[in-house]
C-alpha cells in the first residue's frame, strides 16, 4: 500500500475511508443503498464497493468518492485486488470473476464452489488465488489459465476465512468446526483447536512470521509460528462482537481489526520485549491525490478571478486614500487659516482692552484723590459743629436714658409678643410650603410635559434671555451705584456722631468704631459686587459663545441634512433606472429560459432512454457470453466423455482378447492361474480413483436446463437482432439531438461568461466600492446597459437583486442617519423663564 489508508463500509449505507497514521476520516459518502463489500487498491486513489445492484469501481478524489465504473455482478460479498494492482476478483455467488482495472475486462471465471464463497486471498506474487466456502472446500486457483490447482473438501465445516503465507505453499483456514487447519499440498497436515469460541477471521503477515485470528467473541489471537499442537496462543480482548475482517499493514507494523460492533480497532504488532518489527528498508507513504479536471480548473479560474478582484480592491483603496488625503489636507489649510485670523482679532480685541483698562485706573485714582480730600473738609466741618452740639446733646443724654429705660421695656414686651407671633407664623409656613411642594411637585411634571412643547420657543427665548440679561446688567449697576451713595451719605452721618460721642461718653466711641466697621464692610460688600459684577459679565460672554457655537453646529448639521438629502434622491433615481434595466432584463430572460427548460428536459428525457437501451444491451450481452460459456463447458465435457468412452470400449475389447485367450488354458490349472494373474497384473491398477457417481436424477436436471437454455439463448439472439434494428435509427437520431443540444448548451456558457464580465463591469460602473461616483454610475450603466442585448441566465438576475438590496440597505441607513441628525439638532434642553435676580448680602 502506498498510503496508509482502511477502507470500510457498513449498513449505514455509508463508506469511509480511514487514515491509521493520523486515526482521522479521511473520505465520507453515503449512498441510497448498502453496501456489503469493499476493496482498497494497493496506490490508495481507487475501491471496489459491492451493491445490491452492481460493483461499482470508485475514484478516491481530495473532497469525494466518485463512480467511474461499473460491473454486472449482483449482491457481491467478497472483492479483492491483487498486490499488484493490476487486477482484482470479485465473489458472485459461487464463480470467483477475474476483471482487469485498466481494461476493464473480464479475464477469467473461477469455478468449482457449490455454496458462497466467504473469503478470496491472493498470493504474495499474485499468481494464485485461494479460496474458501461455506460447501467445505478450500480451493487454489492458477490465475493465468484460471484453473484449480490444488483443493481440499471438508463438508462438515463451513470455512469463514483462509489466509496463506508468502511463499503460497501453506495454507490456513477457519470455519465452524473450531478449529485452525493447516493445508499443504491438498492434504490438511496439522487442526489446532480453539478450546473455546468459534474463529471468525484470520490474517498472515507480510513476513510470513506471524499468525492472527479473530474469535466470535470479539478477542484477538496471536499464535505460535510455526503450528504446534495442541496449540500455544495470547489472547486480547478488543471488541465485544465478532471480529469479521482482519487487515495487516504492509510493513507489519500494525493490525486493523473490524466488528460487528460497529468499531475499528488499530493494534500495534510488537514481541514479548515490546520491540517492533524491523524491515530491511524504510518505504514513506505517498502524497499524491486525485482531482478531476473541471474542479481543477474552477478553482484555478476562482483564483483568477479573485486575484482580479484583489487588483481593483487594491487601485480602488489607493484613489480613495488619496482622494481622503486629498481632503484632509484642504480641511487642515482652512482651519489653519480660521485659527490664525482668531488668533489675530483676539491679539487686537487685548490690545483694545489693555487701552481701557488703563483709561479706567487712571480716572479711578483720580476720583479717589477727590473723595479723599472731600472727606477731610467733611471730617473738620463736622468736628467743629460737633463741639458746639456736645454741651445741647450732653443734657438731651439724660432725657435719652430716662427714655430709653421705657422703650427697653416696652422693647422687651414687644420681644415676647413677637416671638409668638413668630413660633405661630413658623407654623403657618411649614403648612403653607408643604402644599406649595406638593404643588411644585406637580408643576415639575407639567413642566417635564411642557418641556417637549418649549422647543419651538428656543429662538424667542433665546432673544429674551439676552434682552433680560442686558437689562438686569443695567438695573444692578443702578441699584448698586444708589446704595454706594446711601453708604457715603450714612457714613458721613456717622463720623460727625462718632466725634461729639468721643469727647462725652466712651458708649458714643463704641457706636462710631462700630460705624467704622460698618463702613469697611460696604467697602468689602462694594468690592465683592465689583466682582460679581465682573464675574456676570465673562458669564455672559460665555453665554453668548456657546449660543454662537450651538448656531453654527445648528448651521453645519443643517447643512449635512440638506446633503443627505440630495444624496437620497439621486440614490432614488438610480433605483429607478435599475429597476427598469432589471424589467427589460428580466424579459429578455425569460423566453430563453422556458426554451432551456423544454431543452433540458429533452435531454434527460433521451438520455434516460439512451441509459435504458444501454443496460439492456449489457445484460443481452452478458447473458449471450455466459450462455456461450456453458455451452463451450458442455462441447468440451462431451468431447470428454466421448473419448472416455472409447477408451473403455477399447480396453474392453482388449479384456475380451486377453479373456478368449486364457479360456484355452482351461485344461491346465497351473497356466491358466498364471494367465489369469498375469491378465489381473495388465487390466487391474493399484490407484484406482473412486469414481464419483452421478445419480440420473441430476443428469436429467442438467439435460432440461441445458436444453432450457439453449432455447432462451435462440430466442434472446433473435430478440437482440430486433431491438437492434429498432432501436438503431433511434440512436442515430439521439446521438444528432444530443450534438446539437451540447452546441447549444456551449452556446449559452459563452453568453453567461460575457454577461458576468459585463455584470462585474456594471458593478464596478455603478460606483459599489466608491461612496462619490454616483452620477458616473449612472451614465456608464446606461452605457453597458445598451450594449448587452444578449439573454442572461438567471444568476445574473440574482446578482442585480443583490446589487438592489445593497442599494436599499444604504437608503435606509442615510434616512436613519438623517432622523439621528435631526433629533440632535432638537435635543438642545429650553431655557424657561428668566434669571432670578441678584440680592445683596
């Protein structure tokens, strides 16, 4: 074997092909029948697989287990090729057939079995063929001539398998009797027992060296060779069925046993020391497969065609790369150029500011130079008229004691009744918010409701927004410039109280550092405003940013909308216009097709019919040359019998002589008892033949089938010159339909390998791998379109229906981008209402 291969089949109805190297399937196949034998060829491409039907020859190709021949021969159990290779026999029945691979031929018939044959084994030099039966008989076969050369009957057992050794002299058979005979020389020289169990199958090794057996059981023997009796053997248990075929690799290295358990075991042929069997010289297994040649060359036009595709992937990338570097690189200049007119107009808007600031710090200090000098003459106005008032307040003092002892109390009074007043609206309040929060609640979700509605009212409430921030500017810059001018003035008041309380009472000093800390924290609170104030306008230039921001995405947003759109109505149109070349294509398909339809069922039709004239020609001609056979066998049986007949007469005629003869010496005793021994010695051989009688019931039997088939011989001749007559202006005009239809059908291959070729250039004009080339799309297909006037078969058809499905999936991914889009530019939260206003601390 040049591959390590086990080829099985089973009830399944499947075969396989198993790789013992690996113990992987290789091959695969199921059939719509079982199959009952199979055969490996020595190069591992082909196996025989016998059928119900017929025995099919199979190539073995890289993906498939494909017919290429068949043979007439019925329900064949047992097949086998030589290890040579070049030929291979096959059970039918009882007759062992001899067919050539190459030729295909049937060489000879082995006959002599009267029950089925189990088991055919080929010598090592292909020579000879051994046989064996379930009618007891092991028989050797000469292949050359096809005649037995050496037999052994037992018709008490029935032999399952026989095996021999290399060299072809001995050999060995198992049957129902439970035993392991060896046969040499048609003579059976030594019956090993089994003890227990029935062998099944047996296996010689290549090297002549070892002896297997497989048992009922489902156990392995490995016996002692040569043969002793009674018989030393290892068992192995392996299998929990009948081991039915047994296998050994061409090298000796392993065992492959098969079972009616449905499993295939691997064994590894090692001695006691668990040394493996050495050969003289390392053979590798060969890697060569078969392919046929339409697969070879679809894949090799696929690669053309994807290397092809490959090339105008790769061209189109490249051009869409540069066209995106194209665009790139203008964005890049356009934004540099907005960066740097920014960056001069903040560079100008700084300077500008910078200008302001120091107007403002200037006429800053100089006002406060003023008010300084302002307060100075205030501060000694007010201490001279405070002198004069000291002396009038110091007496009104003591009226504002007596007085303020009343109000202290009056004051305390007050104090209780307020803090009732307050306990009891602290309660009111609670009650009144609480249903105000409820209320709020509510109105939150209102306002949630009234939210989705507030979005048409974005751009008046924007223009509110800014009117209303202008407008609150102004009112704090005016609210905060009155209460500076109420603190200058109460200031002012409190200084001149301060002096006259200074020089009379220390409770007056107390009140003016009290006026002075007062006034120091309308100078922080004025300063804190400042900074609010400035903080309020970089929020409202934030403000106002971010609006204009939000107006430009708006803008760029809108934009994109209006672009998606355009691009949406031109992918309409090009649905449109694919649409209508789709109709006209569709039309032009189908009168073409219904007329490949009516073709194609001609075909099958006539080749159906061609099929069935073809068997039966086969099976007239195989009944004609089995029926020649006989009759040849029953011309050459009778020459014998004739010639054995006239041997007999002439030896009888010689007897009778030799008879009269003695029959003088009839008067003397002592010569005739010397003629009579002497005619004993002449007429009487010591090995003598039992002649094997043949009752008349089976001569007459022989006679009626004999003259039955002679008769059905006459009348299939005839029938044969009929049908043939019949059937022969039939054939011619098969053969011209069947010319004619393959010219078409050649025909019409051409027209679908140009309409690919122009599908793939209206593919590629259509724009599929381009994103910007729609209008271009449309022209060249418009182009491609009035030149294909040709009929295209209906993958063509598919294929555009592909082509319209992409189309589609875009238009819907554009309108879902449009609605994303367009929620985005809405999803800007309302502005409700204005801003609360500022109030002082």
């Amino acid at each position: 074997m040049r591959k390590p291969l086990v080829a099985t089949c089973s009830t399944d109805k499947s075969v396989r092909i198993w790789n013992f190297e690996t113990c992987t399937l290789e091959l695969y196949k199921e059939f719509s029948e079982e199959a009952y034998s199979i055969a490996l060829h020595p190069s591992g491409l082909y196996i025989l697989v016998g059928f119900s039907d017929k025995l099919r020859l199979m190539n073995l190709l890289i993906d498939d287990i494909r017919v290429f021949r068949e043979f007439t021969i019925r329900g064949c159990r047992e097949c086998s090729f030589s290890h040579g290779g070049n030929l291979f026999a096959a059970v039918h029945t009882h007759i062992i057939q001899i067919y050539s691979p190459m030729t295909f031929d049937n060489i000879s018939n082995l006959k002599g079995h009267n029950g089925k044959v189990q088991s055919v084994v080929w010598s090592a030099d292909d020579s000879k063929i051994i046989t064996c039966g379930m009618d007891g008989a092991v028989y050797e076969f000469d292949v050359a001539t096809g005649k037995r050369v050496g037999e052994s009957v037992l018709k008490s057992c029935s032999y399952s398998s026989v095996a021999t050794t290399p060299d072809g002299k001995t050999t060995f058979a198992v049957g129902s009797d439970r035993t392991l005979k060896e046969i040499s020389d048609s003579a059976i020289l030594r019956e090993v027992p089994s003890h227990e169990g029935q062998l099944i199958s047996l296996v010689m090794s290549h090297s002549g060296k070892m002896l297997f057996a497989g048992t009922q059981a489902g156990t392995v023997r490995s016996y002692k060779f040569p043969l002793t009796l009674p018989g030393e053997w290892q068992e192995f248990q392996g299998h929990s069925s009948a081991i039915v075929k047994m296998r050994i690799s061409y090298d000796d290295q392993y065992l492959v046993t098969i079972s009616e358990d449905a499993s295939i075991l691997l064994w590894r042929i090692q001695d006691k020391e668990g040394r493996g069997v050495k050969r003289d010289k390392e053979v590798g297994y060969a890697q060569e497969i078969l392919i046929t040649k339409s697969d070879l060359e679809e894949k090799n036009q696929m690669m053309t065609e994807l290397n092809l595709r490959v090339d105008e992937l790769r061209t189109e990338n490249e051009y869409a790369l540069r066209l995106k570097d194209m665009n790139y690189n203008e964005k890049i200049k356009e934004l540099t150029e907005k960066f740097i007119q920014e960056m001069e107009s903040l560079k100008t808007k700084n300077q500008v500011l910078k200008t302001e600031k120091d107007k403002e710090e200037a006429k800053h200090e100089e006002e406060t130079s003023e008010i300084k000098q302002n307060h100075s003459n205030l501060l000694a106005d007010l201490e001279a008229a405070n002198n004069q008032k000291l002396m009038m307040e110091y007496e009104k003092l003591q009226d504002l004691q007596h007085r303020s002892q009343k109000i202290q109390e009056e004051y305390e009074h007050q104090i209780g009744e307020m803090e009732e007043n307050r306990e009891r609206a602290l309660e009111e309040l609670t009650e009144y918010y609480e249903t105000k929060l409820q209320e709020k609640t509510t109105q939150l979700e209102q306002a949630h409701d009234e939210s989705r509605t507030a979005l048409k009212e974005y751009e008046e409430t924007k223009r509110q927004i800014e009117e209303d921030a202008d407008r609150e500017i102004m009112d704090i810059k005016n609210k905060y410039e009155r209460k500076l001018r109420d603190a200058r003035e109460a200031n002012s008041r409190l200084q001149g109280e301060s002096g006259l309380m200074q020089k009379k009472f220390v409770s007056l000093q107390k009140e003016i550092e009290e006026a002075r800390e007062e006034i120091k924290k309308y100078k922080g609170d004025i300063s804190k405003l400042e900074k609010d104030k400035d903080d309020l306008k970089k929020d409202i230039v934030g403000l106002r940013k971010e609006i204009a921001e939000r107006d430009e995405t708006i803008q760029d947003k809108e934009k994109r909308i209006y672009d998606l759109k355009k691009k949406n109505q031109e992918l309409e149109k090009f649905k449109f216009v694919l649409d209508y070349k789709i109709k006209e294509l569709k039309k032009q398909i189908e009168p073409r097709e219904n007329d490949i339809k009516m073709m194609k069922e001609q075909i099958q039709e006539m080749e159906s019919e061609l099929e069935r004239f073809h068997k039966q020609n086969t099976q007239l001609e195989l009944n004609i040359t089995e029926l020649r056979q006989k009759l040849n066998s029953t011309n050459v049986e009778l020459k014998q019998e004739r010639q054995r007949t006239r041997d007999k007469e002439a030896s009888i005629k010689r007897f009778k002589t030799d008879l009269h003869n003695c029959v003088g010496y009839i008067q003397d005793p002592k010569m005739l008892k010397d003629s009579i021994k002497a005619l004993y010695q002449k007429h009487v051989q010591e090995d003598i033949t039992e002649s094997a009688s043949v009752d008349a019931d089976i001569q007459k039997e022989y006679a009626r089938q004999r003259e039955h088939l002679e008769r059905s011989v006459a009348s299939l001749r005839k029938k044969l010159a009929k049908d043939t007559e019949i059937h022969r202006a039939d054939n011619v005009r098969i053969m011209q339909e069947n010319v004619s239809l393959i010219k078409e059908i050649n025909d019409l291959r051409k027209e679908l390998k140009i309409a690919r070729t122009q599908v793939h250039d209206l593919e590629a004009a259509m724009g599929l791998h381009r994103k910007n080339n729609t209008g271009e799309a449309a022209a060249t297909l418009a182009g491609v379109a009035t030149q294909t006037k040709n009929a295209m078969m209906e993958k063509d058809l598919e294929e555009c229906n592909k082509v319209i499905d992409l189309q589609k999936v875009k238009i819907a991914q554009l309108t879902d981008q449009m609605t994303i889009l367009e929620e985005g530019v809405f999803s800007r939260p309302p502005s409700v209402g204005r801003l609360p206003p500022m109030v002082s601390t």
